[in-house]
C-alpha cells in the first residue's frame, strides 16, 4: 500500500545517526520521500546504496560531498545522487532537506526503518 497524502507534524522521527533525524513522509510505487532534520555540526559519512537520491535544502546550510566534489548547499539549493554513487555531508547550520529516493527504500517504510 502507499501514501498518498501526508499531513505535516513533528512526531514519527527516527535518529540513525547523531544528529541527524529522519521521517519517511509519503511514498508510492517508485520513490519515497523522506525528511531529514540535521543538527549542527553533526556529519553525515561517505557512502553510497543502490538508489537514485534527489534532495532539496529547506533551510540551514551543508557542505555536501558527491562523488569527488564539494558543494555548499544554501536553502533552495537541489541535488541529485546516481545510485552508488559516494555521497555525504557535513552539517554547518541546523538544517531541513527533502529528499526523493527511487526504487522505494524499503528500509525507511513506516515500521520497517530501525535506528542504529
């Protein structure tokens, strides 16, 4: 089954890594959208995963690493990942980003995503 709308709130948020905040927000058949909430100075490792990833800055400010380059994203700032492809961040503001995962990630559906 899929989501089709999903009212905004601030519960049902997941912390993976310190710092850093998730919540699966809606999803379909081909792609999910996820919200991540990233605190100060908190960093997001290298690594890569077998989805395409695209991402918009909401508000804050990161440092993103994709394959061998660097970008200071600002908010309105957007970006796509080729799925295995080295990615990662480092957090220079509190932080708000949107991001699009294609196929759907199935370890961040509702109830299946875990915290590490």
């Amino acid at each position: 089954m899929t989501i089709a709308f999903n009212r905004h709130d601030e519960t049902g948020y997941i912390s993976p890594l310190a710092g850093i905040r998730q919540k699966t927000v809606v999803y379909g058949e081909r792609t999910l959208m996820t919200r991540f909430h990233l605190d100060k100075g908190s960093d997001l490792p290298l690594h890569s995963h077998p989805y395409e990833q695209t991402g918009c800055l909401i508000s804050g400010r990161l440092r993103l690493t994709i394959g061998a380059e660097q970008y200071d994203a600002c908010p309105g700032d957007a970006w796509n990942i080729a799925a295995g492809l080295d990615h990662g961040a480092e957090i220079i503001e509190d932080s708000i980003a949107l991001e699009v995962f294609s196929p759907v990630r199935e370890d961040y559906l509702p109830g299946r995503n875990r915290e590490k």
